[in-house]
C-alpha cells in the first residue's frame, strides 16, 4: 500500500509540474509590437531584449514603463471604437 501511495503522489506531483510548465509557456512568451521584440506576460510587452542586460531595477522601471504605455495604447483605441 505504501508504494501505492508513493506512485500516485508522485504522478501528481508529475502531472503538476506539467500544468505549471505549459502555463509557463503559454503566458510568457516573446512578441512583436510596434517593430520591437519584447518578452511578455499574457500578451503585454514587457521587456525589450537590451533591458535584460541591465540592472534588476532598470529592468523593472522599463517593464512597468511598457505595461502603462501598452495598456494607454489599448485604453485609446478602445474609446475610438466606440
């Protein structure tokens, strides 16, 4: 029973390491936007290639920079739309 036990937490584990690994895969991901390649998070551009080389802070004041301009962007052409 105890190898019973110790199989079917193992296949758990297993299968949730794959969950978490397609997650991955699907939300972070490399895209184009406006003729520069960015990595991003659930289709927003966060983090241009030369922001990588940077520091930790730089990096991280340049990704909130893209995510408030990304986001400006989709607000305007939401209220054109409409």
């Amino acid at each position: 029973m105890q190898v019973w036990h110790e199989r079917r937490a193992q296949a758990i584990e297993t299968r949730w390491v794959k969950r978490l690994d397609h997650e991955a895969r699907q939300r972070l991901q490399l895209m184009e936007h406006n003729g520069t390649t960015y990595l991003s998070m659930d289709g927003m551009p966060l983090l241009e290639a030369s922001d990588l080389a940077k520091s930790l802070t730089s990096s991280l004041a340049r990704a909130r920079l893209n995510y408030t301009e990304f986001r400006e962007e989709q607000m305007w052409a939401k209220r054109q739309m409409h």
